[in-house]
C-alpha cells in the first residue's frame, strides 16, 4: 500500500514562466549581493577609511545599510523561490491518498 496514489486521470500542466525564473535565481542572487559589496568594496577602498577605522559611526552606518539591503533582497528571493516551487507542485501530477471511511457518515446525530 503506497502513500500517496497518482489519480488515473491525472494531466499534468505544461511548464510556464516558474521554470524560467527558478533557472536564474542564482545569477540574481549572484548580482543582487555582489552589487551592495562593490559599493560598500569602492566606499571603504577608492574614496579612503576615515583614521578611526571602523569606530566611525559613518562607515558603520554604511556596513550596517549595505547588510539590510543584502537581507532583504534574499528574503525577496527565498519568497520568489517558494513561489516557483509552489507552481510547479500545483502543475505537477494529481495524488490522492487513501479513502478513510467516516463511521457516522450513514448516521448524522
């Protein structure tokens, strides 16, 4: 006795746009952190640290902003992951599981 049985009439729904989103996921992932990191790379880098370092309230504000945003973007893409998954197990295949009979169904009180 299996869990799960595939429905005989059963169709599955062809492939749309979840596909093609869930294939570049990691290259926005990619872009949408690398992005934050450059800016945060040429702050720090190219424009110069002030002399306290990392004691200084601007440059810490400045780690702080550019954690948020990264953060934020990869809760917008655990959501649109979830989404996508979400989609193709609603195009998937159709289960059911077992009949369970209820034992008062003949006899409502």
């Amino acid at each position: 006795m299996r869990w799960l049985n595939r429905h005989p009439d059963s169709v599955r729904t062809p492939s749309g746009m979840e596909w093609v989103i869930w294939k570049k996921l990691p290259g926005f992932l990619v872009v949408g952190v690398a992005l934050p990191l450059l800016l945060l790379a040429y702050d720090h880098w190219w424009v110069g640290m002030p002399a306290n370092g990392a004691t200084d309230p601007d440059v810490l504000r400045q780690e702080f902003v550019a954690l948020g945003v990264i953060m934020v973007y990869w809760t917008l893409l655990l959501t649109v992951a979830i989404g996508c998954v979400v989609v193709m197990l609603m195009k998937g295949p159709h289960y059911t599981a077992d009949a369970y009979p209820v034992p008062h169904k003949d006899r409502p009180q």
